[in-house]
C-alpha cells in the first residue's frame, strides 16, 4: 500500500518540499535508501548521506539547511526523529497482534485472567496471578504466585516473575529479564560464614515501563523496589533491592544501581555506570557511561562523570591533563635541574 | 499471630526497653514503619528515622545511644542486623514450601529423584540426572544429562545446568543463571579464523552456595570450574572457565573473572569489578567496586581499587590529586613563570 | 580406549620425545595431571609444572627447552594449543548427539524442518520459521516467526529468538542468550515522557558465529544489526540497535557496543569494554578490558586503553605516573619552597 509525501505530510503536520506524489510503502536508513522508502534525517552526522539517498522521501527538521540540491522529496516538520517514530508506530500497529491462550500453557484454576489474553506455549501462571485485559505473554514465560499484572502489558518468551510482584499496565518486558529474585543479602554469622537475609518484599513497576532483555529487577527485603512511570531501562541491568527509581528516568545497558539507592525522576544514565547503594540521585542528574558513584547527588540536573564521579566539566579538564601527564612531567623536572642551585 | 517485645527478646537473646506487651505482626522499614510491625536500625545512615518511626519495636545495637526520646519499644541486641534476619527466616520458614511433581515436567527415567522433591511445569530433567531429597526444581528449569544436585538446593524458575556438573546441598541459584555453558576458548587457524577448543570440563559448585539472577558459570576446558562452600554470587556476574572460588568469598554484581583466576577464601568484590585470566588472589582480600585486576594479589586481606588497581590508600590519595590536576598545573605555571629568568 | 604417543604425534603432524609407546585414554590440565592422561603447554606461567606433572604424554611448542628433565613423553608441534585443541575436537566428535523431535516440543505446522534434527523438550518453533538440516535445538528455546537457523546451528537450552532474524550455519549460541529484542528507542514528546521508538529491523548472524550465554543482540529499528562470519562473543555481552561486528572479531565477557557502531574485521576487546553509539572501529583494533571508547579509531591494528580512551603505550606512561601523584606533588611543593624568594 502506497502513502504520497502529501498525505504522509498532513499526518505529521509537516510541509512537503519537491514531489507531494511521491509515494512510498517501506522505510529505510538514510545510508541505506532504496526507491520507494521514506527515511529520516536528524544526526548531523549523517547528512552526508542525504544529497544521494536513493529513498524517495526523507523528512527532516524544520531548521535543516542543505548544502547543495537533493534528489528526494522532503517533509519538514518540528522534530524529524519524533516524525519518523510516530510513522513506525503507525505502521506497527496495522501488524496482527498475538492472541488466545494456547492448550500448552499452564493456568492456575487460582488465577483471573482478563479479556484479549495472549498466553504462548509452556507458559506458566501460577496461583492467585491476575492478568489485566490485554495482557501478552509469549512462550515460556513464568508469572508466580499472587503476581498482578496490568492492562496491555507484554511479557516476552521467557520473562520470569517471582511471586507478590506487581506490574503497571502498558509495560514491554524483554526476553530474559528477571523481575523479583531475591537481592543480595546476607549477615556474617559467628561461625565466619554468610546466612542468608530472607528477601520477603517484592518489586513494583508502574505503567509504561520498559524493561530490556536480561535486566534483572530484585525483590526488596521488606517493602518494595519500585520502578515509577515510564521508567526505561535497557538490557543486562542490575537493578538491587529496595531501590527505587523516579518516573521516566533513562538508564542504558549494563548499569548497576545497588540496595537502597534513590534515583530522581528524569535522569539519564550511560551504559556500564554503578552506583553504590543507600545513596540519592537528585531529578534530572546526568551520568556519563561507565562512572562510578559513591555519595549523594543533591543538585538537580548537573552532569557528571568518573570512577569515582564528580562533575562533568572539572572532569573532563583533569582528564586532559591525565593524558598529558608525561609532558607535565617533563615539565617540573625541567624545573627542577633549572632551580637546583636554589 | 502477634508476639510481644518479651517473646521476641527473649528468642533473640536480647534486652527490651520500654513496653515488654508491645505487639506485632508484620515487619518493616523503619523509614516506612507502621503501628504493629517491628523494624531494625543497624546503618548509623537511618538513625533519624528511629525518633519518630511508627513501628512498634525497633531492634537496635547493644550500644546504640539514642539522640533524644524514642516512642517505640527497643529490643537490645549484640547485632541488631543479624537479629532482624534471624526473625526474618523463622518467618520464611513459616511459609508453605512448594511441593509435588508436575505432569508436565520431563524427567528421564534415568534420572534419579529423591524424597519430598519439588518439580515444576515444564522442567526438563535429563538422562542419568541426580536429584537428592528435598531439591525444588521451579518451572521451565532445564538439567542436563549425568547432572547432581545436592539435597534440599533449589532452583529458581529457568535456570539451565548443562550436562555433566554438580550442584551441592542447600545452594540457591536464581532464575536466569546458566551453569556449565563453554568456556570462551578459541585457537587461531591458519586461515586467520578461530577455531572453537572444546570445553570438556563442568562446574562444581559446593554447598551453601548462592547464585544471582542471570549468572553465568562457565564449564572448563578441562578438569573444573569450582566455587567453594558458602560463596555468595550476586546477579549478572561472569565466571570464566577454569577459575577456583574460594570458601565464602562474596561477590557483587556485574562483576567477572576470567579463565583460570583463583580466588581465595573470604574476599569480597564490589560491583562491576573484573579480573583477568591466570591470576591468584590471596585470602581476605577486598577489591571496590569497578576496580579491575591484572596481576596476582599475594598480601592477605588487602583493599585494592582502582582500573588497574593498587592498594586502596595510595589509591584514594593519587585520585585526590587527580580530581586538582587544573590546580596543579597553575601551581606549575606559576613556579615556571617565576623561575623563567634562571 | 588406548591412543600411544606414536599415533597422536602422526596425526598432529609432531615428532615424539621419549617413549612412544606411552599410551593414554583422558586429558588433563598439566597442574592436575594423571597417568594414562595427556595434556599440553602453551603458556609459559605454566612451565614449572611440566618438570613434575603425572600426565603420561605433554603437547609443547616445537621450540620449548626444558630447564630441566621431564618424565612424561613429549610431542613437538608448532603450536601447543591448537595441536590440543585439534585432539579435543576429534574426541568432542566422537561423542552421541542428540538427536529427534520430541513429543513436548511445539513446532508449528507451517515451519520448514531440515533433515537430522534435534528438538528438545517445550522447545517453540513459531510460524513459518525455517530449520535448516542438522540444526539442533535444546529445550525451551524459542525461535519466533519467520526466523531461519542454518545448517549444523545448535542452539543451547532456553536461547530466545524474536521473529524475522536470521541465523547462519555452523553457529553456537549458548543459554540464556536473546537475540532480536527492540532496540533501545525512545523520543521525547512534548509532555516530557518518552515515547517507543518501534523496532521493526531484525538481526543477522552469519555464518560460524559463537554467542555466550545471557549475551544479547539487539534488532534494528530498520535495517538488520549485523554479526559477520566468524564472530565470537563471550558471555553477558550486549549488542545494541544496528550494530555491525565484522567477520571473526572476539569480544571478551560484559562488553557493551552502543547502537548504530560499525567494527571491523579482527579486532579483540577485553572484558567490560564499552563503545558509545554511532562510531567507527578500523580492522584489527585492539582494546584493553574495562576500556571506554567515545569516538572513530581510524588506524588499524592499533592498541587502546582507558576510560576515555587512547593508545595503549601513552595511557601506560600515564598511568604510571597517576599512581605515583604524590610524590610529584611533593616535588613541586619542594620546588615552590625552593623558589619562594624570587
């Protein structure tokens, strides 16, 4: 089915420059442009690709400015990124969606389960669960005991939820990830061995939460881990018990927040950061990939980065000495044999 | 079922201060306390929530030495920590264990499988597998072929043990954790491919061992990889093939240690802590979080930081300086200009 | 069964020192080795225990010379490890494989099954899906729609496939591992929350591709994330949206690839690497574990270390001046004395 640049531009509110028939029924990458794709241009860094794209429309920023002529159509609207995502979105959601419950999932009688259910093979949902309308739970997912689970949420083939944990509604959780295994806790005893600190509470997200593939989210001791709203995270994340972290905070891949901790809302994390634990993010903190954190960040919206981190600038200025240390060196022993007879 | 202040000290071998008919029958937080749980202070971090917390006893430190009056009942104790996870697991036990054997698990009729033995939906237990009393098997866990597990451990929902290793008694090991997948061993060819060297070995993993969420235990090339009694893994931590951990040695989460390391006894890791392959760390030896490792620590008991690490002092007083490198410089400007005449 | 120094010699193409007759039927480490066992040196760390080991017959370097003399039996070759590695593989081959479809697995009516295939138990194929011959799928794998898997591909028990994504031949993923979660995408709208950013790509693994366990690899928002020929990843690694890894790169365990990078042919990254997204690595880069990297590497076959960071051999200059700040800052607090009257 083929959409033109001017039906694709009353849609997103945009103004067509060059062929408003232009006509499209696929997307692509910029770099990767075929006839008949419609593409975008956001990242400066790839304008380049833009004066011999072969796609046929490319939608742009309003403030874009080319530097020479270009071959497709363009659309102009406020955010080109945002454009293209609400088309993709489209485009999913004329996708069939999964639905039924198949004959080799694992029910309990004990369990209330929605209208719209989607339950694949070898899935199990145990005793007490609920599951909201809508919900999606591909193959091979558990879903313990008492767990509750809201509307439109999509488990993906073999998520696995620990028992009493609670999920919002309208949440993506990927393949692999682990939602209510016990945190790590445990009291040396006078024998010098480690006993276990039972982990009795359990995990809370909210609605429009996205979980990546193989994070892990542990069930707190008493009380709650909690995911507010519109908390992202990505893959191969560790998120400790009892921690907390404020609505529509952003954290990439492989970050580790530790026990206790509170993160603010609106913040945004690098991939591969640690923060140690009973610590508190304020709102809106920014944290550079691979720092290390180890007190409280009380000021708002600062950025900041290092093992151990502090902020971003006065970083990034001893970083460009630590790279010229040798010469710094040199420096102060050159000094040095000028001043000896000092 | 309540239990009085008295009772509870009297089980905890404890001291109580204020009203001994206190009563509860919950716990929690002291910074989320509610009228009829009790709570614990153990973190100097929480003691202001101990002059207005609602809870109704409070366990506390033998020498804890209040600020001001405390409306809560106190329960004295030598280690208030280990005392509020000891209630903790006299209140776990108290819980129904999961029992039975599932219809739809598979279990070879080769395998042998113990007394009081739980399997859930979907388990697969393989050929010649071992299975000693007491052992849970949550669902969709898979046990490879000529695999022993030890009496009364349980596996969480997913875990999958490849064929051939051998699990203790009384260990954990939580959903998501892979046990004896290859070790990472590759020999280039001459053709400038690699070529895979086959990893013949398994893992052993000795008693009272417990394992995080997503852990992945590699099997060795040959002979094992062993984690001995009482070692504590948390989530998402990589251990290589061939490495040795020693008794009780805890380490948090993220953290990897490649191929053949050996760890002794009693070390403690923070997160996001990696070491390389071939290297011997002595007993006791403590290493913050994201340090990384790259020769043999031989002095028991150390604290070591830093990527590449050294000891934890001259570590903190080289990152001082670090953190004033613009200072430094000026300092060294200054010096320059003043001695240029010399 | 028995194989004599003799015969192992001829088929690695080695000449025997010492008894030729010496016969063995097991492998062993050379610190654990055992009569009738045969083990090899390659690393020289490893050298102390030839002079002592009980192993009957050890595979060195053509060019090892002793220190001393070596009871067991030696055969020279070019390269230890490999001639090893060679041995392993013929006695890994010679093992049963598994083999038929069980009963407990759901394969769907419309997927194309090769010849001489394993399906293990509650193993989901999807709709459409393709298994080439010889591909063997251990339990509660999930291979979603339209997924293909090419000739000999083994994927271990509990491997996540998410529809459309396409894997080679001769390919080894092992538990846990997610291939085809979305990408990590979101766009700010205008009430300051973050909407999805549909993933419709896919990703694809060409041919003799080893992936560790609980590694993940990420679909495209368009397009294909790509690993070439001959890659091997180690565990716990996380590939984001649109990356390409070039043909027998080797990454080491819990590194990251941010979305949209491209890395060449033969590289090697240590452990816990990081790479922000959108950037460029050259052929043959090397990069030392826990490093950082923010930008292009242009020059091939370089080596790179830190956090951010640069070649290899100033960050060591630099490092070691680091550790030793406090004596500089000592020398220029002399030096400020010294000068003080001018």
């Amino acid at each position: 089915m083929n959409f033109t640049a001017s039906v694709i531009a009353e849609f997103l509110k945009g103004s067509v420059e060059g062929n408003p028939e232009a006509a499209v029924n696929d997307v692509s990458k910029i770099e990767e442009g075929r006839a008949g794709t419609i593409s975008f241009l956001a990242n400066p860094k790839y304008e380049k690709y833009i004066y011999d794209t072969k796609s046929s429309i490319v939608i742009v920023n309003a403030d874009f400015s080319p530097q020479k002529s270009i071959p497709a159509t363009l659309i102009r609207v406020q955010n080109a990124y945002e454009a293209f995502a609400a088309l993709l979105r489209l485009y999913e959601q004329s996708k069939p969606k999964k639905s039924g419950i198949s004959k080799q999932a694992s029910i309990s009688e004990s369990a209330t389960v929605g209208k719209d259910i989607y339950v694949g093979e070898f899935t199990v949902v145990s005793d007490n669960a609920i599951l909201d309308d809508g919900v999606q739970l591909y193959p091979q997912v558990y879903v313990g005991d008492r767990v509750t689970i809201g509307e439109g949420t999509i488990l993906h083939a073999g998520v696995k939820v620990y028992e009493g944990c609670v999920i919002g509604a309208h949440c993506v959780i990927h393949s692999g990830a682990i939602i209510g295994a016990d945190g790590f806790g445990f009291a040396p005893n006078q024998e010098n061995n480690y006993e276990k600190v039972p982990q009795l509470g359990k995990v809370i997200i909210e609605d429009h939460v996205e979980i990546g593939a193989n994070t892990t989210v542990d069930r707190s001791t008493m009380g709650a881990t909690i995911l507010r709203k519109g908390v992202k995270l990505d893959n191969l994340i560790m998120v400790g018990h009892n921690v907390e972290i404020g609505e529509n905070t952003v954290i990439a891949a492989q970050s580790g927040v530790s026990g206790s901790s509170k993160i603010g809302k609106n913040c945004m994390f690098g991939g591969q950061v640690g923060l140690i634990g009973h610590i508190t993010i304020a709102n809106g903190v920014k944290i550079a990939a691979q720092s290390g954190i180890t007190k409280d960040i009380k000021e708002e919206g600062i950025v900041i980065q290092g093992s151990p981190a502090f902020e971003f600038g006065p970083y990034q200025r001893s970083m460009a000495i630590f790279r010229n240390l040798p010469k710094l060196v040199n420096q102060i022993n050159d000094l040095d044999k000028r001043t000896q007879n000092l």
